[in-house]
C-alpha cells in the first residue's frame, strides 16, 4: 500500500508542477487558465495528503524517527490558571 501512496504523490506533485506552469503561463483571459489552476491544486492537495501519510507510515514503521516532541499528557497547566 505504501508504494501505491508513493506513486501517488509522485505523479501528484508532477501534476501539480506541470499544470501550475500552464497556469502561469497561460492567457488570462482563456479558460484553461481556470482549468490548469483547479488542477495544479488538486494535485498540491492530493501530494500534501500523501506525503503526510508516507511520513506517518515511516513513523509509525520504525523507518524513520519519530519527531522530536513532548508528548500532551506532559504539559502542565501554569499555577493559578484554570
């Protein structure tokens, strides 16, 4: 599955370079612009999601470490503070 999530967010985040280029660089008064836009950011979206479930899965796989954060049940409340 992580291999597909991959794939995926290869060819997402290609879409998204590929189609924000034709929407830089397109007319402004054409409608693939709107087209090219609408796309480039679906594929920002969908890269976004699968990068982060990649690194949740490499987290979570021991592949890679863990981030370096305190864990919530840690924090206190500062005295007086309700």
């Amino acid at each position: 599955m992580q291999k597909l999530i991959a794939i995926l967010n290869v060819v997402a985040w290609a879409g998204f370079w590929a189609f924000g280029y034709i929407a830089l660089t397109s007319d402004t008064a054409s409608a693939s612009l709107t087209v090219a836009a609408l796309l480039a950011a679906l594929g920002a979206g969908i890269g976004i999601v699968a990068w982060l479930w990649l690194v949740r899965h490499s987290e979570a796989t021991g592949y890679a470490k863990r981030a370096r954060q305190v864990p919530r049940e840690h924090h206190r409340e500062p005295e007086g503070q309700a």
